[in-house]
C-alpha cells in the first residue's frame, strides 16, 4: 500500500469508497448479461428513448428527433464541442475542476 499511495499523484489513482456497489440494484445489474449496440433489443430501446425525449417536451416527431451517444463523458464532450459547435464560433468553458480542463483538451484538439 505504501508505493500505491506514493505514486498516487503520478498515476491519478482512484481511492473512492466501494459502498457504492452494495445497493441492491447495483448488485443485479452487475450480474445481467451486457446487451450489445448491434441487437435488436437495444436498437429498439433507443428508438423508443429518442421518440420519448421528444415527446417529454411536446416536440413533433414528423419535425423533431433527438440524437443519443452511447460512451463514455468524454464521447459526449466531444460531439458537443468538436460537432454540434460551428467551427467559426466560440465558446466559453469555465474552469471549475478536472472536466472543464478535458473540456479545453478536446476543443483544442478539434480546433487542429
């Protein structure tokens, strides 16, 4: 434990408390079989989420739909910031913690 907790600074480790993962629903969806992107279960439950989002706020489905990415934060960070902004706008990220400092990494690297 000593040189785990000397390099913890270097290697950016994680020491968050595991308690998380004793709620009981936590525990069963940790034992399910993971559904994959390309079955038709989960392309028919996205469908149904996107069709609902729109319906949440009273949007047209012949006019409207909403757009899901699956991933990681760092996904969805990206397509805002890298695809959704127009190339020639700007944007303001106001530093408040370690993910408005990835936020700056993404768009500098999309800005290249």
């Amino acid at each position: 434990m000593k040189g785990v907790l000397q390099n913890a600074d270097k290697e950016k480790c994680s020491f968050k408390s595991r308690s998380r993962n004793n709620n009981r629903y936590r525990k069963m969806a940790q034992i399910v079989p993971d559904i994959c992107p390309r079955e038709k279960e989960f392309v028919s439950m996205m469908k149904q989420m996107r069709e609902d989002l729109v319906r949440i706020v009273h949007g047209d489905l012949n006019k409207y739909t909403s757009v899901l990415f699956c991933g990681s934060g760092t996904i969805t960070m990206d397509v805002c910031i890298n695809f959704l902004l127009p190339k020639e706008k700007k944007i303001l990220i106001i530093n408040n913690g370690t993910y408005s400092m990835r936020a700056v990494e993404i768009y500098k690297v999309g800005c290249d």
